[in-house]
C-alpha cells in the first residue's frame, strides 16, 4: 500500500549514487572507528599505559574504546533530533567531519613516554567525539537510503550502508597489516601506528565530496511538508525522542535486544579475537590481522546477499538464522583458534561473520521500518546506540576480563550465547516489517503531534 501524497522511489541510477554516498560515508567512518579498536588491542597498551602489566595495560585500552560507546547514545539523541527536523543530509556531513576529524587528530597524539598521564586523557576525549559522530551516523545513513527506495528490495539497497562496516574492517585491518609486514616491531610502535590515523584525513575529503552531492530523502520532505501545510491548524510538534518513546517504546526495546547478539559477536570475534589469538593460541599479531581481513572481504559479500533474503523470506526469519548460528558457532569458533593454525583461525572468524552478516544486513530496513517518518531517525538510532553501550560497548573488556580471570574461552562463549538467547527472544517479539509503506508505518501520530493520521492511512497501516 501506498498513500497517494507518498514520494515516489528514486530512480535506478540515483538509488545506486545515493548508496554509494552512503556506504563511502560509513565506510570512512567505520574505518576511524575499527582502526582505534585494533590500535587498541595491538599498541595502545604499551604507548598510553606503559606502566601497567601487559593484561592490565589491555584492558585498560579497550577501557577506552568502551568510552566511545559510552557517546554514541548521546550521539543518537542530538543527531536524531536534528536529523528529524532539518534531514538526513546535513547531519551526515557533520557526522563525518566530526569522526575524521578526530581520528586524524589521534595520529598527532604525543603518547605517555613525552606528556605522561595527559596521553590518555587526550585519547579518552578524542574517543569520546568519535563515539558521539558514529551515534548519528549509522541512523542518517541507512534511513537516506531505506527512503530512497521501494519496499520491494529494500533490504538489499539498505543494506549496502551496511556493507560499510566490514569495509572500514578491512580498510583498516588492511593497512594495519601492511604496516606491520613492512615495519619493524619497534617502528610500528614508534611512529608507524600514526599512518593510518593520518590518511584518514584525505579519506573525510573524498567521502565530504560524494556526500555533499546526493539529495535529501523523499520521504523526509514529504513529512516535513505536510507537517508545514498542519502547522497552522495543529498543535505544536513534540520533540522526536518524546514522540518515540510514547509512540514506539515497544520497538524501541525490540531494537535494543536485536542489537545485543549481534554486537557482542562483533566485537568478540574481529577485536578480542586479537588478543586472544595472540596472547592464549599463540598466534602472531600478523597472522591473526590476515584472518581478519581476508573474513572481513567475505563478510562484505555475504551482506548484501542476507538482505536481499531479508526482501523474499522477511525480516524475522534472516535475522533469527544469525543469531542461533552466531550462538551455536562460539564453541567451534574457540576450539579453531586454539589449534594454532591460520586455516582454523580464518574459518572460525568466516564462519562468525557470516553468522554476523544475517543479522547485520536485515537490521538496516528492519529498524528503519519500525518507526514513523518523522521520529524515525530518533526511533533507530535511539534503538541501535542504546544498546551498544550494553553490548558492543564491554564486549572486548568483558572478554578480556573472563580470559584473565579464568584463563580459558568457556565463560566467553558463554556469554555471547547468552546474547544470542537475548536476540532471539526480542526477534520473537517483533512484528514482520517486510511489505511496510515508509510513508505508513504507524496507525498513531506520523508527524509526533497529537493530531491521529485519516481513517484511511490508519486501516492501511493496520493491515500492515
């Protein structure tokens, strides 16, 4: 179903440019923000806590990549909030300039051996800004795109932004892994770790400039209209976040939980897997970086794939399939890397992200078509950042900290199974959302008033 005022699809050739915009954009800022989180597990330790045992020393570094899951949240509410009254595009240009800003500002950091205890402080707060950039990128991004289409694939359009994230895996994994292969220990740790901070700069160029060039959502300016042509005669709109939660709490908590499997596996299997690989299997840091690249390639393909399953068998079923097999893989996925060799090592971490990947790719569209047109960039990003600070957020501290407790990969799959029970459960409480029209997804208040939509919208989106 469709309203008759519905903006109508963009055609082929925009569509195509507009995700390319958008997954060069989350590409760039993924990338910023995955490059910190292996930086972390590999050399923060010695340049920022040099004075701490080596464990200690690590978990203090991914203590401060947890920081920047700390800001997303607070990313989400001010990003959405503007990004639902003033658009999507504005919002991510600011989010990539603020993100390459502050990774490459991370590239010039003196570390503790010149300025002492400032070094961290100055990590901490440039993490914090690129937290709070990525809480209102990944909302602004997917929905550009998810509006942009029809309902007919847009689980596989929308889940090329998502596409983004392994991208920025492997850009970053790569270059690290170059680095290191060409650099001696002791030139990557002092100064050849900065490379890949710095190119961050001319990367915020090129991705500002494609950005810059598409055009705002449809669907957004259709709302926005209509919201103007009301104003007169309506009550004052509520802010977005006030409007979500009154209207969409329920879908709010859905998204929450569906994050939960899906983030901690993440986390655990393309950053812990670093110190794990390393410090317990024996690996080098340099064979562990060649698994995570080459499943990182893997995992971009199989994306796009999952979200076109998403379009034919639904949102629901995809997304189960991840989160039990990413349950059930987390003996396996330990007992390979504990064999020592690489061709073990980059099936546990194929495998994973696979798993990851029905997940991943479905929850673009999925979120997107939870919530109404103008609260629905607050409504997804509230949903997804919030609930990265539970899950993705402790995730490499949380299985650091079983490791050196309990010396052994039990307890820590253990805990990504408990996640997956958790995903499970909030996907069994979902509604379908396949066939829904963007322009109707709620019965209640499209435009966070409280004046209801017609009788005709509301029977129309009931049926959905």
């Amino acid at each position: 179903m469709s309203s008759p005022s519905a903006a109508p699809p963009a055609a082929p050739n925009n569509l195509k440019r507009i995700v390319a915009a958008s997954l060069i954009g989350t590409t760039i800022e993924w990338y910023d923000f995955f490059l910190y989180g292996s930086a972390a597990a590999l050399v923060f330790n010695k340049l920022f806590f040099p004075e701490s045992d080596p464990l200690v020393g690590t978990l203090l570094s991914f203590l401060t990549y947890a920081v920047g899951f700390a800001a997303r949240p607070i990313g989400a509410l001010v990003f959405g909030h503007y990004g639902d009254r003033l658009g999507r595009k504005k919002l991510l240009v600011l989010s990539l300039l603020m993100m390459g800003g502050a990774t490459f500002a991370i590239g010039l950091l003196p570390t503790h051996a010149t300025v002492g205890s400032m070094a961290p402080v100055m990590l901490t707060v440039l993490r914090l800004v690129q937290g709070f950039a990525l809480g209102g990128e990944w909302g602004g991004a997917v929905l550009l795109v998810s509006e942009h289409g029809d309902a007919r694939r847009r689980g596989f359009w929308a889940s090329w932004p998502q596409t983004g994230a392994p991208a920025g895996q492997l850009l970053a994994t790569g270059v690290l892994a170059l680095l290191t292969a060409v650099l001696s220990e002791s030139s990557f740790g002092a100064w050849g770790w900065r490379i890949p901070f710095l190119l961050s700069g001319v990367l915020v160029i090129v991705g500002l400039w494609i950005r810059l060039s598409v055009d705002e959502s449809p669907v957004f300016k259709e709302a926005l209209k209509r919201a103007e042509e009301r104003k007169a005669d309506a009550p004052a709109e509520r802010m977005p976040l006030v409007a979500v939660l009154k209207h969409h709490w329920r879908d709010v908590l859905v998204a929450m939980g569906a994050r939960m499997a899906e983030n901690i596996s993440y986390y655990v299997i393309t950053a812990f897997i670093l110190v794990y690989a390393t410090t317990s299997a024996g690996v080098s840091k340099q064979t562990a970086l060649n698994a995570v690249l080459i499943a990182s390639a893997l995992h971009f393909a199989v994306i796009p794939a999952w979200g076109a399953l998403s379009d034919r068998w639904g949102r629901r079923p995809v997304y189960l399939i991840g989160a039990v097999g990413v349950g059930l893989w987390m003996f396996p996925f330990f007992a390979l890397i504990d064999t020592g060799g690489f061709g073990a090592l980059l099936l546990a971490v194929t495998v994973g992200l696979v798993m990851h990947g029905a997940m991943y790719a479905p929850q673009a569209a999925f979120f997107s078509e939870m919530f109404a047109t103008r609260m629905r960039y607050s409504g997804a990003s509230i949903g997804a950042q919030f609930a990265s600070v539970a899950a993705g957020a402790p995730a490499p501290l949380i299985a650091t900290a079983l490791l050196s407790s309990y010396g052994s990969s039990t307890p820590i799959a253990l805990y990504v199974i408990a996640a997956s029970l958790l995903t499970v459960v909030a996907i069994l409480a979902a509604k379908e959302t396949r066939h829904r029209d963007l322009t109707e997804v709620s019965p209640e208040m499209e435009d966070g008033t409280d004046t209801p939509v017609s009788a005709d919208k509301a029977e129309g989106a009931r049926a959905l």
